[in-house]
C-alpha cells in the first residue's frame, strides 16, 4: 500500500479521465436512441421542430451563436407553436417544445 495519503484520490481521478475520454461523442447516438422513449405527441412535436430548425441550419445561423440569445429562442418557440397550430389553453405544450427545442440545440450544435 502507498503511504501517499491522496493515493485514493488521485486513482479516483484517473478513472474518472479514462471514462470521460471513453464517452466522447456519444451524445450524437444516445439522443437518436433516447428519441426512441418519447410519446408519441413528443414524437410529433420533435419531428416538427426538427423541420422547422432545417430552414436555420447553416453556418453562422443563430443555432450555432456561442451564446443564443434567449429572445430569439423564445420567438422560434413561438413560431413553431403557430406552425403546428396548438391551441392557446395547452399551457403544459410550451415547456415541452422548449425543451425539444433546446435538445435539437444541442444535437446540431454537437454535430458540427
């Protein structure tokens, strides 16, 4: 045994190191397969925002800003609820497209 108190510590870190490294550039993969759980209205919504974000996918869109502004997020929001023509009562609708939204952010963003 190692008589350096930290020994523990920095082993720890190392093995953490080794399993970051080993995870990189599995987001691409694991969002396509955890698309595979979504309801079928979150099937539906994700489909529509994924057509909608295609007309803003080239290079220095506002996809790909380094820091989006949150105004022009929220208007796209709003758009693509007018786009798939949900009512102004389903209140519980807007929270779960900017979430969608926010996931086919990051999915673009990381294909790049």
């Amino acid at each position: 045994m190692s008589k350096d108190p930290y020994y523990f510590l920095k082993h720890q870190v190392v093995k953490a190191n080794a399993y970051s490294q080993s995870q990189e550039n599995t987001f691409p993969k694991d969002y396509l397969y955890f698309q595979n759980f979504y309801s079928r209205p979150s099937v539906y919504l994700s489909s529509e925002i994924s057509k909608y974000s295609d007309r803003f996918d080239y290079p220095r869109s506002f996809l790909y800003d380094e820091y989006p502004d949150k105004h022009i997020f929220q208007y796209h929001v709003d758009q693509i609820i007018k786009q798939i023509g949900a009512p102004p009562e389903e209140v519980w609708l807007q929270p779960l497209i900017e979430t969608l939204f926010i996931q086919e952010f990051l999915y673009r963003r990381n294909q790049k």
